[in-house]
C-alpha cells in the first residue's frame, strides 16, 4: 500500500494532513476496484507482454475511459509498471496475482468481494452485537467454492511461516483438522509425517471441494472427511495425537469457546497436543501487525458474530480445559500468530 509518501506520512503524523479522507476515500475505492481487476483479467492480460490501453480495453472489453483509470491507479500504487505508452507487471502483481505463480493470492481476492457485499449491513449489525443472519445460512455453492479456494490461498501464504514450528510427536499417527476447509494443512502434514492419518471436520458444503483437493494430491487413503457443524455434538474423545484449530477460535463467542476447547482436549490423546492458529489481539503492537486482527475481528463479528482474542484469554481457555505448557510462537507475518498447547500424558481418558 503505497498511497502516502514519506513527505505525506511526516505530514500526517505532524497531524498537519487529514488522514480520515485518505482512510475512508481512496483506500477503500481502491480495495474495491483491485479486487475487480483481479477478477476480470487484468494482471493476466499483462502476463505475457506489456499493452497499450487501447488493446487493454480491447482484451478485456472494457471501455478504454476505464481502463485508463484502472492501470494509472495501479501503477500509482506499485501493482503495475508504465513504460512510453505501454503497461506491464510490477512484481508485487507478478508475485500474488498471476494465477500461474505459487503465491497466487486471487481466489482469496474473489472472497474478499463477497465480503464487501455483506459490509453493506455492517451498521445493523453493529446496532445488534451479530449480523442480521450468519454467511453460513446464506451462502450458496458457488459462494462456499469461493470461500474454499480463498482459504486455501490464505494457507498457501501463510505455511511458509509457520511449517517448521508445526513439530509434532514423532509417533503421532491420527490427526483432527477442525474446521480444515481446503485441507492444505492436513496434506502438508500427512507428506510430512508418513505415517500420519488426518480427518477433517467441517460444513459438508465445504468437503465437496476439499474432497477433489486430496484428490489431487493423491492422499484419499489417509486423510478422511467428517461432514458435520464443528459447534454441535463432540469428536472421538482421546483419539488423536494432534488437534489443528486454524482460523476458527475467531467465530465463536467467548462462551462458546470454553466449550470448544473442552471438546478438543477431549478429542486429544494424553501427550497430545493442538496447534491454534488465529489473529490476536495484541495490546503492544503497532501497525499492520496490530490493525489486521482487529479488521478481522470486526468482518467475523459481520460475519457469523464472532470476535479476536488475545493469547491471554486463548491461554486461559487451555488451562481451563486441562491443557498445559500453553506456548505463543510470533510469526515473521504481521497479524497472525500460532499457539501450541499439550495434554498431560497422565490425563484420563473418560468415554
């Protein structure tokens, strides 16, 4: 994000620029028309070569007014490059938004629209303390496919920064992935540790892609679906070595946690332990590293009602359901963190 330079920035932090237009203005708009860009081709109109506006417009069918705006906007703001008359890739868009490269990050950018149809209610359901109905009842197939693949997108950037910290017992063989959607950590998991067994409990809506993505990696033999509400019912109590909980914490209330977590040491054997990965509130902070998790807190409250917590409260709701050895490891990626807690091996298994 590039709209300020370092005179502006000095400026604003003298107080002497009204940074709230800038905030509530471009910033936004231009949220919104990248994602549009994504969506109808641009960054893959310019993969191959650099064009003209005239044959932008032509590719795209869009009106040559239009696009103008659009690639003067991204170029202004480091997505693309303007050489003469032509216009190329910058590598932030060669990087994140060709679909050919690794950190493709498009799928995730097709979510994000959908996210800014249901901030349209953000008032009422701020008036309410929860929106006027969960995504969950709302979404249809193609907005669940969405979903999946944007997930996957986020998981894809974020395995980087967190695989080496996922250690698990060396004679772990069954594993829980609550809430798994896409499954790309269960697979990453399963390559790793051979003898490893995943099951991944989420909508069955969900599993319908996750299905085809195991597929794809040619791991239907170890990793099993569990269709069900993650909310409603229990897992196997004392039946896996490992419990992932990865971006899910934030759906639920404060409340709804406490039980949440007493479902999960209860679905670990003793020794095990579960790894929770999450957007928490972090008073000290500054930055994107402190304004993401509260921006995500605000969209999941929009969302399903939910909320961010700090590791106070996550480490809190471990001790509470009988976990210990609550760890908090930072991640060279601002706004998300991952935390590590075990079950004592000399904890009863009760069925």
């Amino acid at each position: 994000m590039r709209f300020l330079t370092f005179r502006e920035r000095l400026s604003a932090h003298l107080n002497l620029l009204p940074t709230a237009v800038y905030d509530a203005f471009p910033a936004v708009l231009f949220g919104r028309m990248l994602v549009l860009a994504t969506r109808l081709g641009f960054f893959e109109a310019l993969d191959r070569q650099p064009k003209t506006i005239a044959e932008l417009a032509t590719s795209l069918r869009l009106h040559p007014d239009s696009v103008g705006l659009i690639a003067s906007s991204l170029a202004a703001n480091g997505y693309l490059k303007q050489t003469a008359r032509k216009y190329s890739l910058a590598p932030q868009a060669k990087k994140w938004l060709i679909k050919s490269s690794p950190s493709y990050l498009g799928n995730l950018l097709n979510y994000v629209e959908i996210l800014h149809s249901h901030w349209m209610y953000l008032e009422e359901t701020l008036k309410h303390g929860k929106p006027p109905k969960p995504y969950t009842e709302m979404f249809a197939e193609k907005e669940w496919e969405i979903y999946t693949y944007g997930m996957m997108d986020l998981a894809r950037l974020l395995l980087p920064h967190i695989s080496s910290k996922l250690k698990l017992p060396s004679n772990a063989k069954t594993l829980l992935d609550i809430g798994g959607s896409h499954g790309l950590y269960s697979i990453e998991l399963c390559k790793r540790y051979i003898l490893l067994h995943a099951t991944i409990a989420d909508f069955p809506q969900v599993l319908t892609c996750t299905q085809q993505i195991i597929k794809e990696h040619r791991l239907e033999h170890r990793i099993t679906l569990l269709p069900c509400d993650v909310t409603k019912g229990s897992f196997n109590t004392g039946r896996y070595d490992v419990v992932l909980a990865f971006n899910i914490v934030h759906s639920f209330s404060s409340e709804m946690n406490v039980q949440f977590f007493e479902k999960t040491a209860a679905a670990l054997k003793p020794g095990g332990v579960v790894y929770i990965l999450d957007q928490l509130k972090k008073e000290r902070a500054a930055g994107v590293d402190k304004l993401l998790p509260l921006m995500a807190g605000l969209n999941i409250l929009n969302e399903i009602g939910g909320n961010v917590y700090s590791f106070e409260e996550i480490e809190q709701w471990c001790e509470s359901s009988g976990l210990r050895n609550v760890k908090h490891h930072k991640l060279s990626i601002p706004g998300v963190s991952l935390v590590r807690a075990e079950k004592s091996k000399n904890s009863l298994v009760t069925q």
